[in-house]
C-alpha cells in the first residue's frame, strides 16, 4: 500500500508542476518581431557582364611545310625568341632535286622544240612567200603548211610555258627544304624533333602542327558570354580580369571585338568577346585560365539599396521602410540599374530612409526579406542580377 501511495503522489505532482508550466508559458507576453534595417544611400552603381575564357596569342602563325620528308638541324626550343627568316628546321628529301632536275631538264628540251617551231614556221612563210608556180595545188600545199607550222608553234610556246611552272615550282619545293621563321615572334609550340617523318603528322582529319610562333606582345582574353548578356557587351567596354593560376593579380583592359556566330554547348549558347590587355605581366601565359567582368554601366549620384531590401507584389517592386515606430510601411518604387548587390531606386524613397533587408520572427527560421507582404498578399523576394553570365539588368526599370 505504501508503494502505492508513493506513485500517486508523485503523479500528483507531476500534473500539478506541468499544469504550472503550460499556464505560464501561455500567459508570458509574446517577443517581437525584429526588422534589420540599412539606410538608402546615395552613391555610384557598377553594373557587369562576367563570362570565363583563355588567353590567347591574336598574333601566331602555324609552322606547317607543304611538302614531305625527315626532319633534321631543328635548331628551336619552346620559348625561344626568332627574329623573321631564321631558321628553323630543314627537311631532307633526296626526290625534291631529282624532281628539280627533271623539271629543269624537261624545260630545256621545250624552249629547245620552240626553237625549232619557229624556224619551220619562218621556213613555211618563206616558201609561201617565194611561190613563183602561182598554182593552185601548190599554194595549198604551202598554205597548209604553214598553218601546222603556226599550230606547231603555239603547241611550243603552251609547252614551254607549262615546264617553266614546273620548273619554279621544282624550285619551290627545293627551297621550302629550308623552314624559316615568318615573323617575329615567341616559339610557343614545337611538335617535331630530329627524325620524323612529316608525312606522319597527320591522322584521320587531323594534323598536328610542327611548331607554333606567336608575337606574346598581342596576347589578349578571350572569353566565353552568355547570350543573354551579349546585348549589353559593347566595343570599347572597360574590363577587369584575373587569373587562376595568378593568385591576387588583377589587370584592366577593353574590349576589342565579339564574334557574330555562337556557340552551343549542352544547349547553352555563348559568344567569344576579345579583351586586349591595358598593360602585360610577364606571368600571364597563352592558355592561361582568365576570369572577366566586362563593366557595361556606370550610374553616378543614385540611390542605392541592397538587393535583398527589394521585393516584388502582383508584378510591383516595393519596399518596406522602418524610419520610425515598430511596424514597417510598405513603399512602391521605381527600381534602375541592378547588379548582384545593389539596386538603383529612382522613384519611392529618399536617402537616409531606413529600408528592411531582414526579418527576424521568433519561434521561426530566421529569413531575409519577408515572403509575405504586410497587408498579407502574396510577395516574393526579387533576386536581380541572374542572367547567366552574372550581369546586371540593364538601366531603366
């Protein structure tokens, strides 16, 4: 019995001391809803276009002879720096002067056949000429003559003609044995060494290119936008760039041209914008990873709010505006430039006004920007500044 006397009292007090509790957390007054605020600003606004690429050389050319034969005398290294007709390789194929002197030889015996065609036709005019028999029969036999002879002779001339081309083409070939450098330049490639077989380069549809000579005093950026932001890239545009391989270099530059035609890839179309260089690092390398925000607008003197204080109703952007009391009032604006931090508000508020950029409600999760306008529509948070390519949305609103 006393076992039980124990149990119920102790149940007895645990109603009790919980029916204590309840009462009290339901009679407790309620904790406030915070709002984190910021002033409106007036500043200047940046918006950007980013997009990611390479570097390249805008001034190189490919090495690639057009006849075959064994590499020998390679005389560059990657690197190197060649001045404009100093050599490079040679290549050694014995039938390129058999095919000189074959030509050369087959150019003699035609100007040898033309000699000949002219004499018979002088021969054969000679004759017409000197026809003292006047008959009939005779002078055609004499004009016959002398009109094979004159077709002999452009048969000749034709010839004589074809072999020369031969001939300097023979000695083209000859001469192409020695690879030059065609410019100045920095030897960025060299795909060959002492022994190959150039005809061996090749395979299926493509071909690997013996050496490679860029001028590095033209590299530039050459980087990939989306083609939602391609609108707001224009010639002449500033730029800012960094490199992955380069920890904390940043170099300026503008941009030189954008390609007409795109590029898909997996459904996304992007098009190739040149960026040239304001000044050169002797660290940036061609292939180098590169990184660029293209500034397409600059707006001076605005007013400026964070982008999380900027929400949309029904297709209206508003904001809510704490510059006195405990409750917010909900303000329409005109929004401007936007970028991935900021907007422009043109119309609604004025500098100095306290704008709400986070709700803190207690017993919820804490959020930025509250979902829910404060006359209980539906609202939604605006998130400006997606596009693909990073940017901004344009200036207006």
């Amino acid at each position: 019995m006393k076992i039980k006397k124990s149990y119920a009292v102790i149940a007895a007090v645990l109603v009790i001391g919980g029916g204590y509790y309840w009462y009290q957390k339901a009679h407790q007054p309620s904790a406030a809803v915070q709002y984190v605020t910021t002033p409106a600003t007036k500043g200047t606004l940046t918006t950007s276009v980013t997009g990611s690429g390479n570097v390249v050389v805008d001034s190189s050319v490919n090495i690639d002879p057009t006849i075959t034969g064994t590499v020998a005398n390679l005389a560059v290294n990657v690197g190197d720096h060649v001045k404009k007709g100093q050599a490079l390789f040679s290549i050694v194929n014995d039938q390129l002067g058999i095919a000189a002197s074959s030509a050369s030889q087959s150019l003699t015996q035609s100007k040898q056949s033309l000699e000949s065609a002219k004499a018979a036709k002088k021969q054969a005019q000679y004759d017409m000429n000197h026809n003292r028999a006047g008959g009939s029969a005779t002078t055609n036999i004499l004009e016959n003559k002398l009109q094979s002879a004159e077709t002999a002779l452009e048969a000749s001339q034709q010839n004589v003609t074809v072999s020369q081309a031969k001939y300097q083409s023979a000695l083209s070939d000859v001469a192409k044995s020695s690879v030059t450098a065609p410019m100045d330049g920095t030897v960025n490639a060299v795909n060959i060494k002492n022994g190959d077989d150039l005809s061996k380069l090749s395979s299926g549809s493509s071909r690997t290119v013996p050496i490679i000579i860029g001028d590095l005093g033209t590299i530039k950026a050459q980087v990939q936008i989306n083609e939602v932001d391609v609108p707001n890239v224009q010639i002449g545009q500033k730029a800012m760039m960094t490199f992955s391989a380069i920890s904390g270099l940043t170099v300026s530059g503008k941009v030189e041209k954008m390609d007409s035609l795109g590029t898909i890839t997996q459904g996304v179309v992007t098009y190739n914008a040149t960026i040239s260089f304001d000044s050169l690092d002797p660290r940036i390398k061609p292939g180098m990873s590169v990184s660029a925000s293209i500034i397409t607008g600059v707006k001076q003197d605005v007013i400026i709010v964070p982008n999380s204080a900027v929400k949309t109703q029904n297709g209206s952007d508003y904001v809510d505006v704490l510059n006195s009391g405990t409750t917010p009032q909900q303000v329409d604006v005109q929004i401007g430039a936007v970028n991935n931090t900021d907007t422009e508000i043109t119309s609604g508020i004025n500098e100095g006004d306290k704008v709400v950029t986070r709700t803190i409600n207690p017993g919820t999760v804490t959020t930025a920007t509250s979902s829910t306008s404060a006359a209980g529509g539906a609202g939604a948070t605006r998130i400006p500044g997606l596009t693909g390519g990073g940017g901004g949305r344009g200036f207006g609103g």
